[in-house]
C-alpha cells in the first residue's frame, strides 16, 4: 500500500475510525477497537478463549493469533490486543494462522486430561468446539500429565478441576478486574501454574458464579448444576431475574422440565452478562420441600390440603362480603414478588372490584411516591456515565449486587466521582468520598455537604462538600450527577429523605442530575406501577385520574386514600380489619415491628396468603393459595430504572400452583364478576390502554427484546445496536443455542428497527402518550436548608419507629445478600451458607463500652435483647451500631435507645 | 499483635513510601517477611497484603512464582544446584544424584534435622565454576562428590558461618531502601553525558 493511498483513507474517514482490510474484506472500525472485534464486523469468527468483550484483553492464551501484514512481512499477532488501524492488511485464514492454531491447541491439549465424557462442559466447551474446528485431531505428547487431586471446593458454591485448566486467566481477571475482590489468582509458574484461594480464605465473592459462567473449558463448575444435565438436553428462554430490583436479563436453562441452571445475558444496559450468585443460584427454591403444592385452609384448627373449587368459594365468600359493605375491612399487603400483569389483575380485583385502596405492595424502606415518581429518573447507564455519583443508605453490593459493580467500573474506567453517604463504609467507599451517616443525622449531615461549612470537624464531609461544590458550579449542563438512593436503614423509610433529594435537586440546578431509587424488593416499581399502594392507580395515575379504567370495568373505585401496610396492621392488631391478604409476603419474619405482625395475625379474622412456598405467616392462615413463581411463570418486570422486561416461563410448576392473575381471575369468576381478560396478552393489552405510563407497553416489550423499555415509553432514547455476538463469552448459552433453542424466541431484535405505525423507539414519541399531571417534577423548596444544621429530627414527627435516644446510641439495620428470606432458606446450595451474626461499631464506641474485636456483646432495645459477635470498623459512624437484617437482630424492633453490653 | 516485627513494619512502611503504587513494594516486603521467618508464612502474608492493598491470594500467587520465595519451611542451607548446560556437562546431573542421596532429601526437599534445603536451578551465571552450587545464594564450585561433601560438613560443622550467612538474610532491601541518588546527583550525570554528547556531534560535524 502507497502513502497516498493511506492519506486518502484518512481524509475520507470520520477521525474516530478507522479503514482496514480482513481477509479481502474492507471495514469502517472504530479507532482503537480491536482486531478480534474488527474481524467479527466483517463476519470472520477468530478462535479466542481468554478474550472475553467484558474485560481487558491480556493475550495469554495465543488461540486469537492473525497474520498482520507489517513492512517487515507478514506477522503473527493476538488479535485480541492488537488495536485495528488505518489500513491494516490481515489475514485470519492463512497458512500461517492455521498452524498457529494447531500449536496452540496441541500444547493446550498436552496437560489437559480430555476427561470430557465427564465433564459438565462437554457438549458447550470452547475447548472441545474449537479443537474439532481448528485443531490438529492428534497430539504428539506421550508423556504423563500433570496431575492434581480434583475437583476441589474453592467455596460452597465453586469447584475446581485444576486438571483442566487452560490458565486463560478469564476468573483471575473477573474477580480483580470486574468484582475487585481477588480472592483466587494463579500459584507458580510454568507447567505447575494453578488457579488457587488462599488457604484459610475461601472464594466467597457474591460474584463466584460469573467465573463459572466465563471458564472455557470444565476446570470451575457451580455445585448446584454439577452433573444435573448435559448441554444437549437443555432448553433456554430469555428471562429476567427476580431476586432484587435491578431486574438482570438471564438466559433460564432447564432439562427435563426441570431448572437447572441460570446464565446472565450481556445486556449494555443491565448487566452486562453478569449476575450475582443470589440471582444465579437462588432458582433452587423452586423445588424446596417447602413449596406450596395444593391450596390449604385451616380446618378444626390444622392447616389442610383443600381443592382449588374450595378455596376459591372460601375466599370469594369472603371477599363479596367486603364487596357488599366494608370495603374498608380489608387490606392487602405485598406484591413485589408478582408480575406486571399479576399485579394489575389483584389491583383490579381489589380496587376495582371490591372497592378497596387498603392495598399495598409494602416495599417498606421507599421514601415516597413524590420522590419516586416525580424525580428524573437515571437508567443504570445513565449512572454509569455520571461525571458524579452520589449514593445516598444502602450498601449496594448488598441490596444490588450489579448497580455495585457497574458503578464500580465508572469510577474505575471513566473516573466518575463518588460520593457516598450511608452508614458504614462499604467496598466502594475506597474508591469514594465517603460521609458517615446515621438515621437519625440524615438531614444534618446533608445541610452540611450542601451548605459546605460544617464546623470543619469532620474532615470527609468537608472534602465531599467541596466536591459537590466543584460539580454545582460548573453551570454546564453536559456534566451530570446521578443519585442513587435509598433508606439508610432496611427497616425504616427515611422521612426526610424527599426533603434532602429535593435540597440536592436545587443545588444541583446549573447542571444534569438524575435520580434512581434502589427499592429493595424485586419488582416492587412494577407493583407500584400497576397501582398496588395506597391512592395509586396503574401506569403511575392517582385514585382521582380514573376516568380510562371505569371504561374497562372498574366499576367499585374507591375515592377515599386508603391505609399502608404498617396502618393494616394497626387496624388489624386492634380488631378493625376483618380481612387481611397477604401476597408473597411473610409478615411474621420480614416486617420490622415483629410485635405488631403478630398482634395483627393474631388478632385478624380472615387471613388469606397468595404465596409460593410456606411460611411463618401463612401456616397461620385462614387459606393459603399457591401461586407460580420464578421461571415457571410469564409475565413482565419492572426494574428500578422503570424498565420493562419480560419474565418468560421454562418449566411446569406444582401440579396445582397456578399463575397469580389466573388466580385472581378465578376469584372475581367465583365473585360473579367479569374481570374482562382471560389471558397474559389480554392484560398486557388492557394494560396498554388504561396505564398511562405504560401506553403501548406490549409492543415495545417485544419490539426492543433483550433490554426492555424503560417507562414512561418514549421517556429514554434506546440504543438497539448491539455488538456482535461471541459465542465464546457465555459458552452456556451460544451452545444451547445451536441446539435449537434460540435464546430470543418470540422477541427477535431487528437489526433496523423503523415500523412508523408501531411504537417507535428514540427520538420520535409515541403519539398517544402522556404522563399523568400529579407527578410532574417535584416543586422544589429547599426548607429549612437556611437554618444550617438544625432540621432533622425535628421535622421528624412520625410515630414509628421510635425516637432513638442519642445518649446511648443507634442501630441501624442492613440488608444483606445472603439474607434469611424465602429465596434463600429454600434454595439448597445458597442456604447453606453461613452468614456471619456480626454487629459493627466503631472503634470509639468499641473504647467507650470496652470491647474488642471478636468479643460478644449483648444489644438491648427496651426488654428485647440480642448478641452479636463484635466488628470494630472505622468506617461506621459515630455512635452506632450496624446490624443485618437476619433473625438475631429482628427482635430488636421498633424500640427504644439501643444498649450496649459487653458480655463475658 | 501483628505476626511482623516492629522493625519489619518500620523498614515495610519506609518501602511503601518510595512507591507510586503500594502494591509495587510487594516484592521487598516479601523479602522482609522471608528475612524474618526464612520463609513466607501464611500470617506474614496475611499482614503484607494487608500492607500493600492486595488479597492474600495475589501475593501468594506473586510470590509463587518467583524461586527466591519460599511457601513452606526450609533448611537453614539453601542448596541450589545448577544444570543448565555449562553445568550439565560438567557433571551436574550426576552431583545432583549424589547430593540426593548423600543428604538423603529428595529434590525441593528438606533433612530431617532442618539443616539443608535441596534445590535445582536453573543457570547461576557461574558457569566459569561448573558444576556450580549457590548455597544461601553464596558460589562455590567447580564441585565433584567429595568436593561437595566437603562443603556440607563444613556447612553443618559452622565453619563456613562467616562466610554463608543463614538462609533468608541475604536481602538487598536490607541493605538498600529506594534510590541512593538524589533527583540533583541524577540531573547532574544527565547534563553531563548531554554536554559530552554535544562535543561529540561538534567534532562529528567539524570532521565532515
């Protein structure tokens, strides 16, 4: 090739691409992607096992090797590293290559053990595939080879053949690079190099089955699908995961009718092919023994096996007399755990039918609807590409594992800032500013950050303010801040939270700020959105707003607001609610004041649980109805970004476990009334039409596959250019795949995406959408922001829960992954975990009260009392004490001042 | 109480300080801890990732690969044995044989009494000395059997002790911490070869 020729090129060309030759064929790439990338955009598969799209590329297994025409003649070089450029000549297919690759799989092959037969992989294993395709068939290493006692358990969750182990470095590299914790690395050198843990530290990472997820070969397998199937045998289906509200997209893998496994899907916008090992592995609670299997109703004292024509005549009796008169005598609570569409067939039953606002879906640590549906929200990308961050409570490796790594990768990949303000420093306080808060200064220390003089005695929030301060005065409206919310304790909304977001919303005003809430039940913006709390209506409208759903058969509407969850069960302790329904929620474990759960259960008449697996609460129930759950079920999802995804089923569930719109359907049958639909696309039509944020959603869904759509619709411009696909980078679903099973069945993603008379995506709005007039944007008042440091708790004058008594000092209760509820008691592998019962307090606590690390003290919230084992962590604030939400900390709820005893 | 000693964690935080990135000191630490128990054990490793803001995991896996670093216990000789080629035709193999059998240790293996540690290595650079031996990485050679025994006995006897010090001494951060030159000294050696390189180009220029 001449200069001119190049100079040419160049001045056609956009300056961030590039022109450049693979095999005969001409590409436009961007500048400084890489070879491998630029060599599948011209349709040129290169072999590859360490290359995965999702980390930086190292090079080290040399399967990627092409021929780069140079001055010097044409060279061998890992395409996975090399940046394409101007005018690059190479050739995948060469004589030269195909030695190469010979080699490569020949040496590959001399310490591997060709165990396959055995192996899980076998049958979806890049290093069976592309030996058959580019390998030499034969090997000339007769020699022994290297043995190691296998498989070994590097956790509960993970095992590890070293045997098989190509050293492609992808599960090093993942838990450095992507999860920041490395707990395996490889151990010496040569022929000897192993994957290995340190020996007294298991590979305990909430990410461990991403590794197995991205291994190549057999060498790491995860307990819970070890020999449950071949990949020959397994089926796939899109789904989304339904373990917290991030809402993942997964590939739901299923054998014999039967889950066996769950594979994360590389959306751009969610989680980009990863998932957490709650997520993954948290499908074995579909077959617990504590599974629901047939309706029961308490007779002559025990909880019995019913058929379903009882049960429904037993609750439909109930509820026609609620209907008759005394709407107001029933409450319903829960919902997180249903889909879209389940949740909008019970908020029809009960708001449209019966008559009822008593409903809600009790996500219990959300600020307020204000906030949650008047703020603009952030898409996860949106945060991602954030020039600052802020994160307001929960530690979100705990409560969304996936929004903790993608802001991680922010701050590491494109520097975003962090500041981050929450009770006790968390793993990405490393990487931030953080504030220490408790409950009780929350709006303190927010005046402070925000008014940038605090009394200059603490040092972290002087940096944070003056951070926040550099941001604010920027006046440029292409910096963006994007705040990331949520209570700071599991157990108790913060009251003063909406005051705060809308004190940032002002300070922030000269530049972009988003906001995205992290509720911490699943769908619990999907249960929110289809009107299950107190005044709302489906698609984010209000009680008074209801002229579209009259038209559909609401006929029984409510006027009236009615009472939350935690009202119920006041009424309910007190005798004033003759009916409580609960829906997917175990009051009697999961609800912060245990005394008043009790009270309630104890004192209501008609107890009605919607659930799938049996419970505290629904063993003492009236009746209990067993519903579908996890991939047995399809439906829709809402995530906390307002995205819309599908959940599509797999497998059968218990022969007698229904759907929870069918059975909500059933009951208004048995009530003589007519719900108007008889089936899923019936309610996502109806749905379509009534629910203004969700105008056209059904269409969208399957338009845009594998992201969803964000609502309200036309609210985010939606990239649907995708990269290209690698089959290497989730072998587990590329070979299931092949089989006949095609991941997107049923939402095929068109490549160019332009039907005018359908819902467009992007730019162009939908004709018929609007968003209700209640929740525009939040007015903003900064009260009381003037007076400095002295709002908070004044303002606080809410009953529950307790005032805390700063003298001694403050619990503040956390989620964790690991939790103790449904999900994970009744998932074989997960449950076994141990969770560590720790209380952590900081060192001046710990000197004040005398104790040290590994000690056991005793807390006391008035006559209720616990022990913990004892962190001393100086990332937690002052005076206050940081417990899980596990069963030793529930007792302590919804008291008074906490104390703490050093127990000998 | 930390399983380093204090004078340890003075010299590792000394170390720490000369590094733009924390975990570049990882190596010296290394050899610190190995100074302080003749090999690296599972505490000190705790403590030095600690140190340099790695995972226990990566610095046994750093360590692991080089052969200076030792994971388990070792003798308090460390005998390691050339045979790359100079070596090997000089007998190397067969010196390696005997020595297994005279110490009665296997390769990589210690003796019973914790005296000598049996390893093979590849080229010492004292290829002018083949077969050559480092113990405690001090040279000797060429060695034959007897010569070999010799040097054992005289190992176990002490009278080599000024000589060969113990194993896990030898340590340059011991002797060394971060640059002996000043930025200034630096600079001035700079100008220097700059000016000398002027002349030079001068005298080139005037030749021509």
């Amino acid at each position: 090739m001449t200069s001119s020729d190049q100079t040419e090129d160049k001045v056609e060309l956009d300056p961030s691409k590039v022109k450049l030759t693979i095999d005969g064929i001409e590409v436009v790439v961007n500048k400084g992607e890489l070879l491998i990338e630029a060599a599948a955009k011209a349709g040129k598969f290169v072999p590859r096992f360490c290359y995965h799209p999702r980390m930086e590329p190292v090079g080290v297994c040399r399967m990627c090797l092409v021929e780069v025409d140079s001055p010097r003649g044409p060279s061998l070089q890992p395409s996975c590293y090399v940046p394409a450029d101007n005018g690059m000549v190479v050739n995948t297919q060469s004589e030269a290559v195909k030695k190469a690759q010979n080699g490569v799989l020949e040496y590959l092959l001399i310490n591997h053990p060709l165990d396959c037969p055995v192996c899980d992989k076998g049958g979806e294993c890049p290093l069976q595939d592309q030996t058959v395709a580019y390998g030499p068939g034969e090997s000339r290493f007769i020699e022994e080879k290297r043995h190691f006692a296998k498989p070994i358990a590097i956790s509960q969750l993970v095992e590890l053949d070293r045997e098989r182990c190509i050293q492609c470095s992808r599960c090093t590299r993942f838990s450095e690079e992507i999860a920041g914790e490395a707990e395996i690395d490889f151990l010496g050198r040569g022929d000897r190099t192993e994957v290995a843990i340190f020996p007294s530290q298991p590979f305990d990472s909430y990410f461990s089955g991403n590794t197995v997820q991205i291994c190549p070969v057999g060498a790491l397998t995860a307990k819970p699908y070890r020999f449950k199937s071949r990949p020959w045998d397994l089926e796939q289906v899109e789904s989304t995961c339904t373990s917290c509200s991030v809402g993942c997209r997964v590939a739901a893998q299923s054998s014999a009718n039967q889950v066996v496994r769950y594979l994360g899907i590389d959306v751009d916008e969610i989680n980009q092919s990863w998932l957490c090992d709650r997520g993954r592995f948290g499908f074995e609670s579909i077959y617990s023994a504590n599974r629901l299997q047939a309706p029961m109703m308490t007779i002559s004292g025990y909880l019995q096996d019913v058929s379903w024509a009882q049960a429904i005549e037993k609750v439909a009796e109930v509820f026609a007399e609620h209907q008759l008169k005394g709407a107001d005598k029933i409450g319903i609570i829960g919902g997180s755990r249903l889909t879209n569409e389940s949740a909008y067939a019970y908020t029809k039953l009960f708001k449209g039918l019966i008559g009822t606002d008593n409903v809600d879906a009790a996500p219990f640590n959300l600020g307020s609807i204000n906030s949650l549906y008047g703020l603009k929200t952030a898409t996860i990308n949106e945060v991602a590409e954030s020039d600052l961050i802020i994160t307001i409570g929960s530690n979100l490796k705990e409560t969304a594992p996936i929004l903790f790594l993608r802001i991680r990768d922010a701050i590491l990949k494109r520097e975003a800032k962090l500041v981050e303000v929450g009770p006790y420093s968390t793993p990405l306080s490393e990487y931030a500013t953080h504030v220490n808060v408790n409950f009780s200064n929350f709006s303190e220390v927010i005046s402070s950050l925000l008014n940038g003089d605090s009394g200059s005695e603490n040092k972290q929030i002087t940096l944070a303010a003056e951070l926040l301060k550099s941001v604010a005065q920027t006046a440029d409206a292409n910096v963006s801040v994007a705040i990331v919310y949520s209570s700071i304790d599991a157990n108790r909304p913060l009251d003063n939270l909406e005051a705060a977001l809308s004190k940032l919303a002002t300070f922030f005003s000269s530049v972009t700020v988003r906001y995205l809430p992290v509720l911490s039940k699943p769908n619990a913006m999907g249960a929110l959105d289809m009107g299950m709390y107190p005044n709302l209506l489906p698609g984010r409208s209000v009680l008074s707003s209801a002229k579209l759903l009259k038209e559909v058969g609401w006929e029984k509407l409510p006027t009236k607001a009615g009472v939350d969850a935690t009202n119920l069960l006041e009424m309910a302790a007190a005798s004033k609610l003759d009916t409580l329904v609960l829906i997917g929620t175990d009051i009697l474990t999961d609800f912060y004041d245990l005394e008043l759960a009790e009270k309630a259960v104890a004192n209501v008449k008609n107890l009605i649980c919607i659930d799938t697996h049996i419970n505290s609460t629904n063993a003492k129930a009236t009746c209990v109805l067993p519903a579908l759950y996890d991939a047995e079920r399809s439906g829709s999802f809402t995530n906390m970004e307002g995205r819309v995804s599908k959940i599509a089923s797999k497998v059968t569930g218990p022969s007698l476990a229904v759907d929870d719109w069918a059975i909500a359907v059933q009951i208004a049958d048995s009530m003589g009334e007519d719900m108007g639909f008889e089936s899923l696309e019936e309610i996502q039509d109806e749905i379509s039409q009534v629910a203004p944020a969700y105008f056209g959603f059904s269409k969208g869904l399957n338009a845009l596959g594998e992201s969803g759509v964000v609502v309200p619709m036309g609210s985010k411009p939606v990239s649907i250019e995708r990269r290209p696909h690698d089959p290497i980078e989730v072998p587990g679903i590329a070979s299931t795949n092949h089989q006949g099973t095609p991941l997107y069945a049923g939402a095929v993603i068109p490549s160019e995406y332009s039907d005018e008379n359908t819902f467009k995506v992007g730019s162009v709005s939908m004709s018929n959408f609007r968003l209700v007039a209640e929740f525009k944007e939040i007015t903003l008042e900064p009260k009381s922001a003037v007076s400095g440091g002295t709002s908070g708790d004044d303002n606080n004058s809410n009953s529950r829960p307790a005032d805390i008594d700063r003298n001694i000092c403050e619990m503040v209760v956390v989620e964790s992954l690991m939790d103790d509820g449904t999900l994970i008691k009744s998932a074989a592998t997960l449950s076994e975990i141990k969770t560590d019962n720790v209380a952590k307090i900081s060192p001046s606590l710990a000197n004040s009260v005398g104790c040290h690390a590994g000690d056991s003290i005793k807390l006391k919230l008035g006559s209720a009392e616990a022990e913990f084992d004892v962190v001393v962590d100086s990332g937690v604030a002052e005076n206050t004490v940081i417990v899980k939400k596990l069963d030793a900390s529930k007792v302590l709820y919804g008291s008074n001042g906490l104390l703490v005893e050093v127990k000998k | 109480m930390g399983h380093l000693s204090e004078e340890i964690i003075n010299k590792a935080n000394i170390l720490l300080e000369i590094y733009p990135n924390k975990r570049s000191a990882l190596i010296p630490l290394c050899h610190l801890a190995q100074g302080q128990d003749g090999y690296l054990t599972p505490e000190a490793i705790v403590e030095i990732a600690d140190l340099v803001g790695v995972t226990p995991a990566e610095v046994r896996g750093t360590a692991s690969f080089y052969d200076m670093f030792h994971l388990e216990p070792v003798g308090k000789h460390v005998v390691a044995m050339c045979t790359n080629i100079a070596c090997m035709l000089r007998g190397a193999d067969e010196l390696l044989e005997h020595a297994q059998e005279s110490l009665d240790v296997g390769i990589g293996g210690t003796t019973q009494d914790g005296q000598f540690t049996l390893e093979e290595a590849e080229c010492l650079a004292g290829c002018n000395n083949a077969p050559c031996v480092q113990v405690n990485h001090r040279f000797f050679g060429p060695l034959d059997n007897e010569g070999f025994d010799r040097l054992v006995e005289d190992l176990r006897s002490g009278k080599l002790k000024d000589e060969v010090p113990e194993h896990g001494v030898l340590n340059r951060v011991d002797r060394n911490y971060g640059l002996k030159a000043t930025p200034d000294q630096v600079q001035a050696e700079r100008d220097v070869m700059e000016s000398a390189k002027k002349e030079r180009l001068a005298k080139k220029s005037e030749a021509n």
